[in-house]
C-alpha cells in the first residue's frame, strides 16, 4: 500500500501509541512523513529517538509543540521560554534525524488566559513578546517557530491566537524563521480565510498545512471534536486549493484528536488515515506536485 | 429595588417563564426594558401578547429571533422567509406596545450548513440575499433587522455568520433598517472586535448590544456555555467602552442560556442579573448616560 506522498500522519492521531510504535505504523501504511509530539519523544529520551527516527526511513513533518507563553513575567515564564528553548533544539536533531525533506517546525500553541485574568490583548502582546525571545535561537537552530492559530473556543483556556490573521501578524513582525500553521479544523469557518493563506503566502510564512474534520454535535470534551476528513463539514477543495496557491510545497499533516479515533487499533487508523486523505485532499492538489 | 436604566432582561435568561410571568418578573426586579422571544409570544397569541406588554409599562429592545436563511431554494426558504415576514410585523407591533423608548429591533440568526452541504460561502450568500428579500418589508413596518454573529463554533450548525466584521459588511449592502447584534459571548475573542465596533458605530448599524460571560470549562452542550457577568472570562470594560464611543445608546441586554440558571426561580435570576450588570458593564457606561 501506497499513502500520496505528501501526507504526514500527526503522531497525536495514534495518541497511545509508543514512538516505535508510531513510526512503525506509519511505515507500514505506506505515509512517509511523520508529524512528532514531545511527550512520546520523552518517554524514551531524545538520543534514543533520534534513533529511532533515523531507522525508521521516514520524513520529519514537525514537533508539537512549544508555547504556552501568555503567563506573566516571573518564574513561569522563564521556565516557558526555557523548555522552548529545548524544543527548539529537540525540532532540529529531530528533523536532521528524519530523511531528505524533513521538515525543522515547532508548532507554538500560544497558551490561554493565566488564572483569574481577563486581560486578552495582553495575554497577545505576550506571546508576541516570546516569539521575540525565540527567534534568535530558532533561526541559529535552522527551525521555524510555526505559530498556531487555534478556533476561538479555545480562547480563554488554551490559545489567545485566535485566527490565521492574527498569527500572520505576529509572524510579519519577525524575521523567516516565524511562520504559520493552517489548521483546517481550527480555521475553516473564518470569512478572511482565503485572503489570509493568500497573503500568509506572499510573505513566505506558511510552515505547515494540517487537515481534520469538523464534526457535529461537539463532543462533550471539545478538545476532541476533530473528526476523520469526510465525517464532517469542512470542503477541503478550497483551503487545500488555496494553501496550494499559496506556494506551499510541504507535507500535509493529519492530525485528529477523537476517543474514538484513539480507541481503534493503530494500523487501521493509519490507513484509514491514507484513505480519506485520498479522497479528500489529494484531487486538490496542484497537479505538479500531486 | 433600582436596577440601571439601559439594562434589559432577555427573555432566553429565564427561559421556562411565561411571557406574563416574565414581564412581571422584570419590573418586579426594577428593570425597565425586556428582549421578548417569540414562542412564549406565540404560547398566548400575539394580541393577547400585545396587552400584556402594554400593560407591563416596560419597553421591549428587541425581538428573537428571525434568520435560518441558509437552505436553498425551494419551499422550506419561501417559508422562512415567509416566517420572517411575520416576525418583521411582531416586532413592529410589540416595540409600539412598549413604552417610550422601545426598540424594534429583529434578531436574525443565520442559520447553519444545510443538511450534507460543505458549502460555506454559498450559505453566506444565502443569508445576503434572504436581507434583500426582507429590507422593504422591514422598512415599511420600521424594524431594524439585526444580524447576529454567531461564535464561530456554531457555524457548522446554526450560524455561519461568524464575525462581527462579517455581519457589517452584509449590513453595509443594505440600508438603514439593517443592523448588527454586537454580543459579548459570540465575538469577545475577536482580534478586531474593537475595530469593528467602531466601524459599525461609523456606520450606523449597531442595533443591539448583549452581554454575558464565557465560561470554562464549555457544559457538554456548548449552546447551554453563556455564564452571568463575572462569572467567566469576558473583559467587559474595554468592549462596553467601545460600543458607547460609536454612540450606541440603546438598551444592553442580558441573555443567557445556561441550564443551572434556567432551573433557579425566575426572581433571584432577575435580581441576580442587575447586579451583576451594574457590577460588570455600568462602570463602563458614558458618564452622561451612566
């Protein structure tokens, strides 16, 4: 079996899975990119994981995730800017680990309001304030800091980067090594969003492209309502013809956060994964890189 | 007991009352001004409904809700537009019961994804051209037409306009008795909310302006997530500050829909609701209106 070469599979899809584990399903499935998560990572030391990825024969797509900036100055905060700064390192051996067309991007995820604040500019200015911290290390690493725009409903406890123009006006204000995630699930009901990728593109800042479904009703959890792509209702055709304009040449990541998702076996999800991927995305690519 | 002038109860905050019981709920608790729905309207008939607002000496500041503009054309579009042409003549005949001062203001909620369609911007269009189909109606019975942005995580189901910024640029294609609803819950995140209340202020479209918090974490239904002011995340300084400098001078509802709220008795909500008011948005009030 043959996945479409540029599909990444998020490891967060097969949350339970061990770092082998993953990168052994999603060899199998035929994927050749894998997006990584810190936690797995951890869980067997990164010099073991390099390892690991080395053998496995695969791309790097990404690592989730930094962030979580928007606590006051103080303590917390400088142990935040702390662990992005081993983040940042950890995405380079990383990706230097994966095959040709790896990919060095650490996904930010800008963190919510800290306890008992209402303060959402500047909980904003803060996580701008962070990247600004970041950069000079991210750009010496060689990797991008790719901030995250996350769907409003998380505003309050998870990301006040709320919208794909909000996170490309954080990014303008830096130099290459700050770009952008376009994640459909947390972008495709906002009316600027094709100007936005447009625009993302012009200034060279889209660092990744991942794809999950928006289902209904929410689950209770809402950190877990992304669905497979087709079992919900996001039209991929346009976002994904549109990131394409865009001059996006990457690896496409799948990443679902779903109990259900995380209760099937691995190897099902990855080719379930492969499939919808097919026949969701793919027709949509530019046909040069299809 | 005094409740603030401009305060209004909507009606959906204490949701299992009747309209009799919720016009003398609300005086009972000193305020002046009530948002009417228009089942418990319809639980007693229109002319009966009539009296009893007439009689209640208070004002009414806006009626739910019209919209649900977004299934193609056909018999069920003819009859919403139909419905809403019904609804355009209550809420002309229930703001004259009001006293002095009464607002007749409709509330459009958009409606969301047809049944299997992914097509966003064409439901968006469909909610353009429905505005069209009502304005001279609306005009002609003096009602204001309010689109209310929904938050983006309803756009899927029951509202695929999103955005305060979004609902202005459909307003701004019509003439003046088209209007926006500017509503804490829906639009407190938005990076340009403050922006956009002043364009719409410039613009002459701010038809209504409700308040209530965002409350963590969401209940398992997120329709059910409004929390009383202070009681979540919502800054209501900056955002009530903005709507009086772009010269909104109306009633400021309150409208909550939140299932332990709903199962207290009717008087301790409407209480509990001035307070909170006068506590959260009446220090920010123009001083010349405070």
């Amino acid at each position: 079996m043959k996945a479409h070469p540029r599909l990444s599979l998020n490891q967060a899809t097969i949350k339970y899975a061990t770092l082998e584990e993953a990168l052994g399903v999603t060899a199998a499935a035929g994927i050749q990119s894998i997006g990584l998560w810190r936690e797995p990572i951890a869980a067997v030391g990164l010099d073991d994981a390099v390892k690991l990825v080395g053998d496995s024969g695969l791309r790097v797509s990404s690592l989730c995730r930094g962030g979580f900036f928007t606590v006051p100055p103080g303590a917390d905060r400088a142990a935040a800017i702390d662990d992005n700064r081993r983040a940042i390192e950890e995405t380079a051996v990383l990706a230097a680990a994966g095959t040709a067309g790896s990919a060095a991007v650490l996904v930010l995820v800008a963190g919510g309001l800290p306890e008992e604040s209402r303060d959402l500019p500047g909980a904003r200015e803060r996580v701008r304030d962070a990247i600004g911290e970041l950069e000079a290390d991210a750009a010496s690493a060689g990797v991008t800091l790719a901030i995250e725009a996350l769907h409003p409903m998380y505003a309050a406890d998870r990301a006040v980067v709320s919208t794909l123009g909000q996170a490309i006006d954080i990014a303008e204000q830096f130099g290459p090594s700050v770009g952008v995630v376009a994640d459909a699930f947390h972008v495709w009901w906002d009316p600027q969003l094709l100007e936005q990728i447009a625009r993302a593109g012009q200034l060279g800042r889209i660092a990744s492209y991942q794809v999950c479904d928006w289902i209904t009703p929410l689950p209770a959890d809402v950190l877990l309502a992304r669905g497979m792509m087709g079992d919900g209702h996001i039209d991929f055709g346009p976002l994904t013809r549109a990131v394409e304009a865009a001059g996006y040449t990457g690896d496409i990541e799948v990443e679902i956060f779903n109990q259900a998702i995380w209760d099937m076996a691995f190897a099902p999800v990855a080719e379930r994964t492969a499939h919808a991927f097919g026949e969701h995305v793919v027709p949509f690519l530019a046909p040069s890189l299809r």
